[in-house]
C-alpha cells in the first residue's frame, strides 16, 4: 500500500520531470502561465483544482526535489539547455522545423528526432502551440510530389491554373516572412479576390493540406487571426472576413512587422495568411500597397469528385513542402529586384512597393518551376499583364490617383529610374547590404535628385521615401 509520505515523494518527482525542461529553457516572465504549469502537473483527471497539493510540500520533500534536479544534471545536462517551443515552424536561428511534437526535419529536408534538437515540445503545456495548429505531412520527403500535384490541378482549374500558382508562391513566401520583411522592407498580404464560387477556398483548402494542415478559419476575427499569425511560421487560411477594414489592418500590421495584442501588447507575427474575399475593395484603398491581389475567374469545374481528388492530391503532396521550404529560403534581395525591373516593363505606372509584391511570387514559383522543370512561368507573366495589373489599375488606380495627386511626378520619375535600371546595374552596396529597401531609400533618392533639376520649377530637395518638396 502506498503511503502519504511515499505518494508525496512519487508527485515530488513527477514533478521535477514535468517542469524541470520547462523551468530549465528559458526565464519565466508570465507568471499566469507558471502557476497554470504548476497546477497542471498535479491535476487529477483533467481538473486543474487539484494542484493544491503542491502548497503542502515539507522541507523534506523540497529538499528530495533539489537533490533529484542534481541529480539529473549531473547525468545530463543538455535535457536542461532544451528550449520551450513557442510556435510552429521555422525555428529562430536554427535550421529546424517543427511542424508537431513528433515530426520535424532540418532545412536540408531531412527528418529529424525530437529527442535530438534543443527544444522541448509538451502537449496541452501553457505556452506551447495549440494542438489546431498542429501539422502533419507526408512520408517520405519528395519536391516531385508537389509537382504531380500542379499537373493535376492545371486540369481541375483550368484557366484558374495561374491563380492556383500564384497562391502556392504566396503560402511558401510567407513560410519565409519574416526573412523577406528584413529583405524587401515591406510585405504584401495575399487576397484571394473575386465572386463566390470561383473557386477561391478551394485553392485555399488544398494550401493548407499542401502545408500539413486540414483547418480553414471562416469569419473568424481580427484578433483571433492575429494571434494565430504569432503563433506559427506556416500560414493559415483566413476564409470570407467581414470586414474589408479588417483585412486592411491585418495587412497594414503585417507590412509593419507588429500585430496587435489582446493583453495590452504588441504580438511579433511570425507570418502571414492567405485570405478570401469578395467584399468592395474600395474598403482597401488605404492600404493597397500592402495587398497581393491572385484574381479568380468563374470555376469551370464543380464537379465533387474532382474537388476531392484535388484535395486528396494536396495532402499527399505535403510530402514537398520540406523541398519548397529550401527553395524559398534561396530567394535573395537581388532575384526580386531583378523580376520587379522585368516586370517594370509593362507598369510603369504602379508603385514600386506593388510591383515588389508580385516580384516576391514570380520569383518563389519561378524556382520551384525550375527545380520541377515544368515549362509555366510565362504563364504567370501573361497571367500578371492580363489581368492582375489591369485590375490594380481600374479597381484601386482612381482612389491611388487621388491619395497620391500632389506625388505625381515623383511617381512617375521612379517608374522610369526603375525601368531604366538593369540587373546588372544594382550597385554593388545594395547587394552586399542585401536588402531592396535599400535600393529603394538610398539609390533612387540619388537618382531622383540628378533629374528632378531638370524638371521645370526649380531644382528639388529633403527627397526620402516617396516624398519632394520644390524650392
């Protein structure tokens, strides 16, 4: 039979095993969380109000924990060098990705042990991820499984093949979203934009089986999203928002790098999310500059069965995503810079941080095209020159006019400075610094001020981010 004293000594250890990672990771700064750990370890069948237990520990039962942490480290230090896992994903400062407490691989796409990284990953512990923010993907690991996926949706979306392209550069660039942020100095919010029943979930949905996962968030709200944007470095799915002004703030923080809180703090997102909509995007226009518009077109196919094959295909092709991941992480400063002056060409008239956006997406999905050797990148260029630079300047162009009426002729010297610019042109500090904003803040000014003389009405001055004065 067991006795007080022996049952008190079997929870003691228990637990020191249960908080001994958690104490050792990292300094405790929420307190809330703590106690909650705390009463946790000695809940019993669920119920967290049977961790008074721990308020009647003796010296000696105290003293039997001190000796058993010793006792640990001695043994092996490293179980107490492990770090809290915080949110799913790309690991700061590491080459891991976690995408559960069981699976998780290197950035070379190989799988590795849990028991072998520096983190430490409990179920349903405060302050790890929530277990709908799990992901699960295929075995074995295989770039080519996401490919057979792409020939088969160019056959179930038809003429919505490029959007299904762009959408897939937009969930891998996001994977990636803080890195790209420090490159590109800004961030495009991708939308998923047109009537109902274009398509627009489905190709959402298949995103999110692409990236391990089955949940879609319909209508959930601003605060809810962002707190999921902090909580993983793989994007989910925000379905139909309300609020075109929801989407503009999230868009608008996003591009800031700096999410509201629900606790009176700032939360720092660690990606973004692939919204829907078919609400007025005059509800945008404040904002445009931060969005990444993928137009849809009516479905050709609404057969069930093909929806399904669809979809089955994207869980199996999550096999990939460890492939996709690697390719996105060699996209550079200078490739986007090079695709936004090719893409100048035919734009003139966009604002360059636009123009960036879609750069950012042609130059994903152009890598991961080349690494499959599938021949569809022009595709996405006429898809870009028919209608996503079109819609940009009939939807948002008139209320952009407006907002940007007194910018007009700094507007227009960019586009030409830009276009003028060749590759090879980029000075050599823009891609040693390896950072478009750069590019944007240092080089143009310079550019601008040479041949704003020129301009009648006098010469130029206090030339910076977007903004000339006359003297």
């Amino acid at each position: 039979m067991i006795t007080g004293e022996r049952y008190r000594a079997i929870m003691a250890l228990l637990f020191c095993f249960r908080t001994a990672w958690f104490l050792g990771s990292q300094p405790q700064t929420d307190v809330a969380h703590f106690v909650k750990g705390l009463q946790s370890s000695f809940s019993v069948d669920g119920i967290m109000e049977d961790g008074g237990l721990f308020s009647t520990f003796t010296k000696e039962l105290l003293h039997l924990m001190t000796a058993a942490d010793r006792t640990l480290r001695e043994q092996d230090d490293a179980l107490f060098k492990k770090t809290l896992v915080q949110y799913v994903g790309r690991q700061r400062n590491s080459d891991i990705t976690l995408l559960n407490p069981n699976q998780m691989f290197s950035g070379a796409g190989v799988e590795v042990n849990s028991e072998e990284t520096p983190y430490i990953w409990i179920e349903s512990w405060p302050g790890c991820p929530p277990a709908h923010l799990y992901r699960t993907i295929e075995m074995p690991f295989s770039l080519a499984a996401i490919g057979e996926w792409l020939v088969l949706a160019r056959t179930v979306q038809g003429h919505n093949f490029p959007a299904t392209l762009m959408t897939l550069a937009s969930t891998m660039a996001m994977c990636w979203y803080r890195k790209l942020l420090g490159e590109v100095g800004h961030f495009n919010l991708p939308l998923l934009y047109r009537e109902p029943m274009c398509g627009k979930t489905l190709t959402a949905q298949c995103m999110a089986n692409v990236t391990g996962s089955d949940s879609v968030y319909s209508r959930c709200t601003l605060a809810a999203i962002t707190e999921l944007c902090s909580m993983s470095t793989i994007p989910v799915v925000w379905d139909d928002p309300t609020e075109a002004a929801d989407v503009s703030q999230l868009a608008t923080d996003l591009g800031n790098g700096a999410i509201r809180g629900t606790k009176d703090c700032n939360l720092q997102p660690q990606t973004g999310c692939l919204v829907t909509a078919n609400f007025d995007l005059g509800g945008t226009k404040k904002c445009y500059t931060h969005l990444n518009l993928i137009l849809f077109e009516k479905a050709e196919v609404s057969d069930v069965a093909h929806v399904m094959q669809l979809e089955d295909g994207a869980r199996k092709a999550s096999a990939a995503l460890p492939g996709m991941l690697s390719l996105t992480d060699g996209v550079t400063a200078v490739d986007i810079w090079k695709m936004t002056l090719q893409i100048m060409t035919c734009c003139k008239s966009l604002e360059v941080r636009l123009v960036e956006g879609m750069a950012v997406l042609l130059t994903v999905m152009t890598k991961i095209l080349e690494a499959l050797n599938l021949p569809w990148s022009d595709e996405l260029f006429t898809y870009l020159q028919t209608e996503i630079i079109p819609s940009h300047m009939q939807c948002l162009g008139h209320s952009v006019n407006k907002i940007a009426a007194n910018h007009g002729t700094f507007s227009r010297l960019v586009s030409d400075i830009v276009s003028d610019l060749a590759p090879e042109q980029i000075p050599e500090y823009v891609k040693l610094n390896g950072s478009c904003l750069t590019l944007r803040t240092v080089e143009l000014p310079r550019q601008i001020q040479q041949r704003a003389a020129e301009l009648p009405g006098g010469r130029t001055k206090n030339v910076c981010m977007g903004v000339m004065k006359k003297v």
